[in-house]
C-alpha cells in the first residue's frame, strides 16, 4: 500500500507560482489553518497602514473560524457536529448553516444527485487520509443505506432541517471552503483595501482591479506533476476551485483510491477526468461544482453547462484538456 497526500499549503504556492498577481512589496500574506487546510489572504498594502493590515488580516481569521465552528462534521463543539448527532427528528439551524444548505439542494438538483452531502460516513469508512484500506462492499452498502438527499429535508421558513433517519450524516466539506472564500471576499470589499485574493484550499476568490489592469492569473495544476501547472484561468472577479485525484489519496494493489465519492457506487468517482476547475460568481457554488462535474464526467459535464450555464470549467483527463465556451484561459500544456 502507497499513501500519497500532498500538504495542502503547496496548493496554494502553485496556484500562485509564477503568476505574477502582484509586485513583493505590494501585497502582504498572512496565512493560518482552519477547516483542515491553510488558508491565505493576501492584501494589496498600497495606502494602507500596517495596522489597517493587521486588523483586516485578524478579522479575516475570525470570520473563517465562526464559519468552522457551524460547518465542522468533526469538531463536537460545531452546529453540523451537533445537527449529525441529534436524536430528534427537526432540528433549528442558523441562518449561515441554512445558506449553505440550500447551495447544497441547488447543485445537487441540477446534477442530478452528483454533489451529495449525505456521504459523510462514507469518507469515515474509506479513511483515506488514513491509507484506508479498502473497505468491503457489505460495508459501503450500509453506509449507502443511510445517505441521500431523501434523507434530509430542508424547511427555510422554519430555519429547520428534518432528517428522519439518525444515521445519515452530513458532510460538507465539498462546499465549506468555497463558502469561506465567499464570506471573506464579502468582507474584504468593505475594508477599502483596494484589491487582494483567498485562497481556501483548493478555492481561490478575487475581489478589486489590479493597478495594470490584467486579470488575475489562477494557475490549474498539472495532475501528473506536483511541482507544475497546465495553464491558468484568467479571471477579474469570482472564484476558481479544483477538485482532482491527486489531492488526497491512497494506493493498494496498483489501483488509487481518492478522495472524491460517486454517490451512485459509494466508491471514488471513476469518470475519466483527473480534475476539475469551475469559474463561478459564488465561491460555494464553484466548490461544489467541481466535486460535481469530477464525478459526472466531460460529456454529462458539458450538457450541464449548455443546460444551466453560470459557470465555466477546465476539464482534464487522460484524453486531454476540454474548456466551456466562455472561459478565459492561458495553457502551458496542450
């Protein structure tokens, strides 16, 4: 068995590498971890003051933590946390956590069931963070038993979800960064800062004009090499996120086994593509959309973009590299 899982801080040095966004002395990083990963928030400093810089950068991280302590499946002390160990059928939830759900039934809806955010056992059982190993089919059937939206029901003028079923389990870790990004960027055009980035993990979001005019340059990385990328989404506004197979993985008996689950099988999604890169206006939505379209698929990806449209994607495969009509995009590989 072979367990490969890349630190997720190099996520953020080669989105970033060789892009050019800002000049050293322009901008100034503050990076910590939340949400299982290390999130960046990186501010022009042209006409602020060190101390706007720290106050902005401090607030930053609170806003990321609140989110952390309602989204959390594994922190005891977090709303979700609570809401998956209820023994009671309703349940009140906040406002923040009922946005979040409510992304969750769009893109599920228009997926047809390819974002889920019932497989929270799933991820427990497979531990892939952990090596695994594979588990048996008798226990992935078990697990299926117990997830799908059917399971949960969502009541917004009562800010309450039904879930009738005490063992589904919610996980929502395929859109909690992308909701960060979102609650940041929110915040960050407020502050008079006059432009900047997130990056959450694999969520990048963006927010003001760059003195020069270009466009912020999202690099989408190489999934046969770590060290590389194979172009960039070029983009003034929004967010890019990327889901692929060689984020968190492991290997037995040749075959690897990531990270991402197809809801229909309860194994990780075998589709042909290695990754995913979704433009949207909504950090959540590009989040979630990115899980979606690495489990549909190119074809069933490209119908859905002709269908509903709100997004452009970077689909790479081992046939190579397939783009919707409107992204904007610069490739260093064919």
């Amino acid at each position: 068995m072979k367990l490969r899982i890349f630190a997720l801080i190099l996520t953020f040095v080669l989105l970033f590498s060789g892009c050019a966004f800002f000049e050293k002395d322009e901008y100034r990083d503050t990076v910590f971890f939340a949400m299982d990963t290390y999130i960046t928030v990186r501010l022009a400093c042209t006409g602020v003051t060190e101390e706007r810089l720290d106050e902005v950068s401090a607030e930053c991280e609170r806003i990321v933590r609140e989110l952390e302590s309602v989204l959390s499946a594994h922190d005891p002390e977090s709303e979700l946390y609570a809401l998956n160990h209820s023994d009671t059928e309703f349940t009140e939830i906040s406002d923040t956590l009922e946005t979040v759900l409510v992304t969750v039934a769009d893109i599920h809806g228009i997926t047809n069931g390819a974002y889920d955010c019932t497989l929270g056992g799933l991820a427990e059982l497979w531990n892939i963070t952990g090596g695994g190993p594979v588990p048996v089919q008798e226990d992935i059937d078990a697990v299926l038993a117990h997830a799908g939206h059917d399971k949960i029901t969502l009541d917004e003028k009562r800010n309450t979800v039904m879930r009738p079923d005490p063992d589904v389990q919610l996980d929502l870790g395929g859109i909690g960064k992308g909701a960060a990004a979102d609650e940041l960027v929110r915040y960050l055009e407020t502050t008079g800062i006059p432009y900047g980035l997130v990056s959450v993990g694999g969520t990048i979001g963006v927010f003001g004009d760059k003195p020069d005019g270009t466009p912020y340059k999202i690099g989408i990385r190489d999934p046969d090499d770590p060290d590389g990328v194979i172009g960039y989404f070029l983009i003034d506004e929004g967010f890019v996120a990327v889901s692929g197979d060689y984020e968190r993985y492991f290997e037995e008996n040749g075959v690897r086994y990531h990270h991402i689950f197809d809801p229909s099988t309860g194994y990780p999604a075998n589709s042909g593509l290695r990754s995913a890169a979704v433009h949207s206006p909504s950090g959540a939505q590009a989040d979630a959309l990115s899980t979606a379209l690495f489990v549909m698929g190119t074809d069933a990806s490209l119908e859905l973009y002709e269908n509903h449209g709100g997004f452009e994607a970077v689909l790479v495969s081992g046939d190579g590299i397939v783009q919707t009509e409107g992204a904007r995009t610069e490739f260093v590989k064919p």
